[in-house]
C-alpha cells in the first residue's frame, strides 16, 4: 500500500507540475498576441499599434500546437497509469508468500506478461473429504429404508425424527376379546390402536453423536414382554427401557470414509424389516423378520472402508435382550455392501451368546448361532412412465441352539432331557433349529404415488425357540404357557402370505390397505373364543390335570418350569381356561404411518 501510495502521489505532481507550467507558458504567449476581441493592455494602449511580423506569428503558432498536443499526451498518461513505478523495499520488511505479493507486483507493473505472473507459486490445495458412505445414489427404494428424501428441519447440532402409527386390524376369526397373538406388529382386533409414537433425533457436535428415539404406544408394552433376561436377576429391565427403541451415543473418527464408534440400544439388522412400518413395504413381515430380533443392547462399532461397503462388529447382552441370560454374551455383525445403485446386499450373524432362561449358565449353558441374509435388487428404474419402479428382495435365515443343562426328574419321576443339537434327534438330546425365507416384490405407479406389494415366506422351527409366544391367559417370555410350549423338540412349521396397497401423496405420510393369510402346523392363531379368560384383571389358574384326564382340543406338554405331567389336555369346564387356538389367520390391516 506505501508502494501504490508513493507512486501516485509522483504522477499527480507530475502531472501538476507539467500542467502549470505549461499554463505559464501558455498565458505569456496569449499576452504577447493580439486580443481577439480588439482590446488590449495599458502598455500596449499608450503606444502606437505596430504591425506584426509575419515570421514571428508563425513560430508562436507551431510553439503553441505542440506545447498542447503536450498537455494532452500528459493528460492521457496520467489517466491511463495507475500507479507508478514501485518505490524500493526496505530490507526489513516482513517476507511475505508469493501469493501474497503477486497481486501487489502485478498493479506495480502493469505491462508484465501473464506467464510470469502464472510462474508464482499456487497454495497447496486442501485434500478432498472422503464420500459420504453411500450417498452415491439413492437408496429410498429398498425394504427396511425409510423414504423419505428430504429432511424437513436440520442444524448443525440436532436432527430431529417424529414417527407416528395409527391402525385397524380385523382379525376374521373374530375372536371375542380381540387379543391377537405370533405378531410383532398387530396385537388386538377390530379396534383403532395407536401402535408407535416416536420422537427424538440425532444430536452430533464436533464428531461427538448421540441418538434418542422414544416408543410409547402399543410397541412400549409388546416388545419388552418377549424379552426374557428381566426374569433373571433384579431390577425391572422391562420397566427401564420399555420406553425406549434407540438410545446410544458415541464418536465419530475420520478414519477411510467415517468409523463409529456406539454403546446403547440400537435398533437389529437381522430379518432385513424395519423395526419401524413406515419404512417397510408392508405391515406385518414374515416370520424371519418377525420372529427375529428388532434391539440389540450392547456394543456397535460401524467402520466404512469404502462409500459402498460396511463392516459393523456387535458386542451385545444378548439375542433381542435388556441383560444377559447366561454366562456369555453376544456377539455378532453386519456386513452391507451396495455396489450399485440399483443392489444390496446384506449379511448378519450372531452366535455365543445364550439366550434361553434357565438353560445358560456354567458350561452346561445352550449357546445360539444364527445367520441372516439378503438381497434386495432394483430390476426396472423408469420414472418418466406410469409403472415406474419395481424391486424385490429375497431373504434367507438358518440357526440352531446346542448343549444344555443335561437331564433332571420330574416331582414325578419322570426323566426330562434338556439338551439341545444343530442336526437331528437322538436318545438324549433334541434338534432344535431355525430355518426360514421370505420373498417380496414391489411395483411403484405415477411417480410412487402408488405402491404394490405382493410376498411371503415360511419357516420350521423345532423347538420353538424363536416362536413368538402367544399371549394366552397373560403369558410372556419369562413365564411361559402350557397351552404353547417351548420344550426341545416340540414341532412348528408355518407359512403366510400377504397383498399390500399404499397410497403415498406426500413422502412424509403413508396410507396402507393389507390382505395378509397366515397358516401353522398346530393351533396357535386365536380363535373365535379367544386366549383371555374372563377379565384381564382375575386370570384363570393353570389347569391343574389328574390321572386319566380326557382328551379335548387343545393338547399340550407342560414344560419343567411349569408342570413335569407331559400330554395333558384342557378340557374346557373341567380343568379351568381354555383357550380357542386355530392353525390359520386370516385378516385385513389398514393403516396410517408419518414420519418426519
């Protein structure tokens, strides 16, 4: 600035300098000429006027054109030049980069030519952030994602989420105190019931994160009650967390394409579905998805090694439990891998960890291994048309539970073996395993105004360790039933179907219609009598059979933590309640699910 300063200052006096002189010299000379108008000086008046000569005019004549085309040349100059040569640099001055001084050079010196200016040296730039994971394409199409694609509130420190889902089921066994059961999703019949009422969000601050989700509706009180581990121990898990899905916080490292690193409740991977309806193509899931776990309460660590790829190791309490049911806990993972915009993949698996009450403690414990796998493919992308997208998704589970607590007798005397294997059944030990698949695809109309989706799936789980028990008379996961019991060996196979219509205007709110038929080897779908006797609050005892009892409807064999008499049959008005269990289900589900 003390450069640019001092130049211009020189041109100015220059050019003032330049210009008064030559207004001098240009007023002498007009005095020396003869007025135009006639008159003239004193001196001149007194004296006779004398006549001049021809030679001098012309010489005052040229002088006068050039000293003008002078004056002009100079005022040309000086508009043209804006600042003037650079004044020298004290060696003191403070060094300063070459990308600082090339501006300053270059008004210094105006005429330079533009590759010496290009020569200076260009700041170092700044190394590109790593690609989001995943962000290369949109992935609102596949199962188990939400869809919304834009958020409708963020800041930099809270994005917040509110879900809400709203529906009716008709259950057309109609039965008569409209208690439903083998469901994560639908629970009571030909009523209005708010099912979740969610809200909280995301909080992230100089890579420190966190996550809240509530749950309250009719998901607070039917997802804790197949949680197991609050019968072991004291404390009310149950109680605890009922009102929670998500609650973990963490960090965030910048390591590849982002590392998280979290410990709290997370929602499970395993069986592909959301935990949640809005993100789902239909209502209620198949069994895969509905008989596997929907929290884990541990240890997630979330590392993308690429945009497209996911490794996520989990150490957890246990298999969809608040606390540990055994001397081991959990472990498992995920890995999801998109490597296009239209494919996914996706691969869970767990094992160690034992997660039967009663039967995980010391070296005798049943130990659980489980796989779960999918892929989900987009086959038919064409937005400009009427039918404009169509995709499915395939899943497919195994597991099995192996070892045990051995043997015991009964109060009377009769011996019951307890041990579990992965194969097959032998003297002493039973199979019990897992086996299941599911097979959805999905049309989307007019711009995804409309949606279609058409599946199902089916499973064999002998032993029943993952078969949601009914809530017949009150039961639950801690105490059991001995109309629906879970020994080893005990047999169940299912299948269901379903036809499901949406009706989506905005991308925040879903309207669902849903035809779903569901089918098993053995009663357990509530009949027209229903599985509650009486009144909620005055539940009927445990029949309580003698030798010879009479065979009625609905067989059953007590498990050892409920009765050691195998083979008992209720006989309704002679051994207490029974409940109306059926083989099949059939039923319509509409729905209304927002999420913000």
């Amino acid at each position: 600035m003390l450069v640019l300063a001092l130049g211009v200052g020189q041109s100015a006096r220059c050019y003032a300098q330049t210009q008064a002189g030559a207004q001098t010299k240009v007023a002498a000379l007009r005095e020396a000429l003869p007025s135009d108008t006639g008159t003239t000086n004193n001196a001149a008046a007194s004296r006779p006027a004398a006549k001049p000569e021809p030679e001098a005019s012309l010489d005052i004549a040229k002088e006068l054109a050039v000293m003008k085309a002078r004056i002009e040349q100079l005022e040309t100059e000086l508009k043209s030049r804006t600042v003037a040569e650079p004044a020298p640099v004290a060696a003191t001055a403070p060094a300063t980069k070459a990308t600082d001084t090339a501006p300053i050079a270059a008004l210094a010196n105006p005429a330079a030519p533009v590759a010496q200016q290009a020569a200076a040296t260009p700041a170092k730039p700044e190394k590109p952030a790593p690609a989001e994971p995943f962000a290369y394409a949109d992935w609102t199409w596949l199962n188990g994602n939400p869809r919304n694609k834009d958020v409708v509130w963020d800041s930099k420190f809270f994005t917040p989420e509110i879900r809400m889902d709203v529906h009716y089921v008709m259950d057309l066994n109609h039965p008569k105190d409209d208690t439903m059961g083998g469901s994560t999703e639908i629970f009571r019949s030909n009523e209005i019931q708010v099912e979740q009422i969610s809200f909280g969000g995301n909080f992230h601050w100089q890579n420190v994160q966190a996550r809240i989700l509530t749950m309250n509706g009719m998901f607070g009180v039917t997802t804790p009650r197949n949680d197991a581990s609050a019968g072991r121990g004291q404390w009310d898990l149950r109680g605890a967390y009922k009102y929670v899905s998500e609650a973990n916080a963490g960090y965030h490292f910048d390591v590849n394409h982002g590392l998280n690193i979290d410990a709290g409740i997370f929602v499970s991977y395993i069986g592909l579905f959301s935990y949640y309806n809005f993100d789902n193509w239909t209502y209620q899931p198949s069994y895969v998805s509905s008989n596997t776990p929907w929290f884990f309460n541990g240890l997630r660590i979330q590392w993308f090694p690429t945009d497209k790829l996911k490794i996520e190791p989990w150490i957890i309490n246990g298999w969809q439990s608040y606390g540990r049911l055994g001397s081991k806990p959990g472990l498992g993972g995920q890995i999801l891998y998109r490597p296009l915009p239209w494919l996914s993949f996706v691969f869970n698996n767990y094992g160690m960890g034992e997660d039967t009450l009663g039967n995980g403690d010391g070296h005798f414990g049943r130990s659980r291994i489980h796989t779960d796998d999918s892929v989900e493919v987009k086959y038919y992308d064409h937005p400009e048309k009427f039918l404009d997208k169509m995709a499915f998704s395939l899943t497919g589970d195994l597991g099995c539970e192996y070892g045990g607590s051995g043997s015991f007798v009964s109060a009377q005397g009769r011996t019951i073996n307890n041990n579990v294997n992965c194969h097959h059944n032998t003297a002493t030990s039973s199979k019990q395993t897992f086996a299941g698949w599911m097979l959805y695809n999905r049309w989307w109309f007019k711009k995804d105004l409309y949606g279609i989706t058409l599946g199902g799936g089916a499973m064999a789980n002998p032993g029943r360790y993952l078969t949601l028990l009914p809530p017949i008379n009150g039961a639950d996961a801690i105490t059991g039933s001995p109309y629906f019991t879970q020994n080893p060996g005990d047999p169940y196979k299912a299948w269901d179907a379903s036809l499901t219509f949406d009706w989506m205007p905005k991308q925040y709110i879903t309207f669902r219609a849903e035809y779903g038929y569901r089918h098993a080897n053995v009663p357990y779908w509530t009949g027209r009598g229903g599985i509650t006797p009486g009144d909620n609050v005055t539940p009927s005892t445990i029949p309580n059979p003698g030798a010879g009892s009479v065979v009625g409807n609905t067989t059953f064999a007590p498990g050892p933590f409920l009765s050691a008499t195998p083979g008992f049959t209720c006989v309704a008005g002679s051994s207490g309640f029974c409940p109306d269990l059926r083989k099949d289900e059939p039923s319509m589900r509409y729905a209304i699910m927002v999420k913000f």
